[in-house]
C-alpha cells in the first residue's frame, strides 16, 4: 500500500547517511595500506622463492682438498747448480689450510654463490664504465690474493739473511695488503707504521691504512728521496709494469747503504703484461730481457734461471752488490 511504501523509503533515507558515516577516510586510507603491506609481502615473498630457485641453478664450484706436500714440490733436478743449492721447498701450513678453508666456505653457501655472481656481474659493468681491473676488483672486495704465509716466507728470509732485517719495510704494488702483512711479520714488523707500502689503486690506498696501518702512497716519487728502507719488496707486481728492470733498479737504490734484502715473487715462466683500463692488456713497452738458461735445465728450472740471471742482471746496472 502507498502508506507502507512511504515509511520504507523513509527509512531507507534514514539510514544511507549513517552507513556513509561508517567509512571515514581516515579508515578506508587505513584499510588500503593493510592491503598494500600485504600485497608488498606477498610480492617479496614471491621474489624470494624466485631467487632460492635460480640459486639451485647455480653451478656449484669443484670445489678441491687442501693440497699436499706434492703441490709445492719442484723438480731439483732442473734448476742449474747455483740454484739448486739455495732452493727451499714450501709446505702447507695452518694459515694457507684457514685461507682455502675460508674461499671454500664462501663458495659453497648459495648467499657465497650469490655475492659472487653478483660482484661478477658488477665488475663487468665498471670495467665498461672504463674502471681498471685493479681498482674494480678493490671496489668490489672482489679477490683475494695468497702468496706464502709468514711461516713459509721466514725460512726464506733466514737463508738470504741470518739476520732479517726488522726496522723499514718498503712494499711495492701491494693490493690489499695481506701479502705485505704476512711477509711484515715474517721480518719480525708488528708496527704497521713501519711498513710504506706503494699501491696505484686509490681504493686500495685507503684500505691499506685503515686496515692495517700501513703509510700507503702511490708511487715512489711521493716519498722522501733521502729515506732508506732495510728491506724492498716486490710480490707479483714485476710482470704488470713497462719497465720491470728500472723498477728493480729503483726500488734496489731506495735500499739502506749498509745493505739490505730485495724480494721478489713472480710467476713462472716470466710473460710481462701491463693492465689498461677495461678489460684491456697490452706487451710492456720495455720488456725484461731474458736469455735461454745455459746447461741441461728444462721446464721450471728453464724459465726460474731466466728469471733470476735477469733480475740479477738489472740491480748489477744499476751498481749494486746483488747477490
């Protein structure tokens, strides 16, 4: 009856305002950022589980035991004469077994995995971007380098001088560090100021003092020309310049009147590269001179006497007593 329909539609009018009134915008504002939480969950789950799947299909590294004895073994039998006298085979020791057991760990965790994949894919961007191998690798924490513990480099030290030296150390190309502070220590150097260690590498400048304390500089020009260390070293920085024998030469000069110690460590057989930026390498524009050994040596002998009888040759020109 039109009397009913009336009180209906008056009642319905009655009751829309307070059903708008029900939903204030402060909570249909609260209602869309619960929804937008959980749409964010949700889609960081979903990238999670898509990211432990493309892990699983990462290659997984060979990943080898610690080497024996038989990895540092040389074939005496190869080196001439004046160097098979003075030869001291390494062996492995605690502080090489914590180093690889250290890498291993790293590449064997799929989070290791992933921090490898994604510095890898980094370091190819800077390298386009014209960064040098060096300094990308340094940006990123990228490589690690292990040449000899203390434990191994000491031995050699005592052999070349029954007293090492243990006041100046001068480092040349020294990277992270590591390698200075192991050989540092070999020396009987607990004092990181007493080590001047020489590093192209703006990154790896800063890293070297605030990690080890070290006086870091970029090249020898920088340094006090009077200054004499008792001991100058060269690890693997030899076969990455343009004039491996005037960078002997000078680094030998920088040597305490009274004598001293150059180390070197390259590797064998001797094939000078220098590094440009990008992915680039280019012949150095002075080459070492080396001259086939003579006698019955072969393979490592071969090249190690090369090595040597040249090096030897450079520091004689450059009027040191080498020996």
């Amino acid at each position: 009856p039109p009397q009913q329909q009336q009180q209906q539609q008056q009642r319905l009018a009655a009751t829309v305002p307070t059903r708008l009134q029900s939903c204030q915008p402060t909570q249909c504002l609260s209602v869309a950022m619960r929804l937008s939480s959980d749409c964010l969950r949700i889609a960081a789950l979903l990238c999670t589980l898509t990211l432990v799947c493309l892990g699983l299909q990462l290659p997984t590294p060979a990943l080898r035991s610690d080497p024996g004895a038989e990895a540092y073994s040389v074939d005496a039998g190869s080196l001439p004469e004046s160097l098979r006298s003075t030869l001291i085979a390494s062996a492995p020791d605690a502080e090489t077994s914590a180093f690889l057991a250290a890498s291993r760990s790293e590449a064997a965790s799929l989070r290791g995995r992933w921090a490898l994949l994604l510095k890898h894919k980094a370091y190819a961007v800077l390298l386009r971007l014209g960064w040098t191998r060096v300094d990308a690798s340094a940006a990123l924490g990228r490589v690690r380098m292990f040449v000899a513990s203390s434990a191994q480099l000491r031995p050699l030290l005592e052999r070349a001088a029954p007293q090492p030296p243990s006041s100046l150390l001068l480092d040349i190309g020294s990277g992270t560090g590591t390698v200075t502070h192991a050989l540092a220590s070999a020396i009987g150097l607990s004092d990181g100021s007493r080590v001047t260690a020489l590093e192209s590498s703006a990154p790896l400048r800063r890293e070297l003092g605030r990690r080890w304390g070290f006086r870091a500089a970029a090249s020898l020009s920088e340094l006090d020309p009077r200054e004499r260390f008792q001991a100058v070293s060269l690890l693997n920085v030899l076969d990455r310049v343009d004039d491996p024998a005037g960078l002997l030469r000078s680094a030998a000069s920088r040597l305490d009147p009274a004598g001293g110690l150059v180390v070197c460590a390259v590797v064998l057989p001797f094939r000078g590269s220098v590094q440009l930026p990008g992915d680039r390498r280019r012949p150095p524009r002075r080459p070492l001179q080396l001259r086939r050994a003579s006698g019955h040596t072969r393979g490592f002998g071969r090249a190690a006497a090369a090595f040597v009888d040249a090096a030897l040759e450079a520091l004689r020109q450059g009027g040191g007593g080498a020996e």
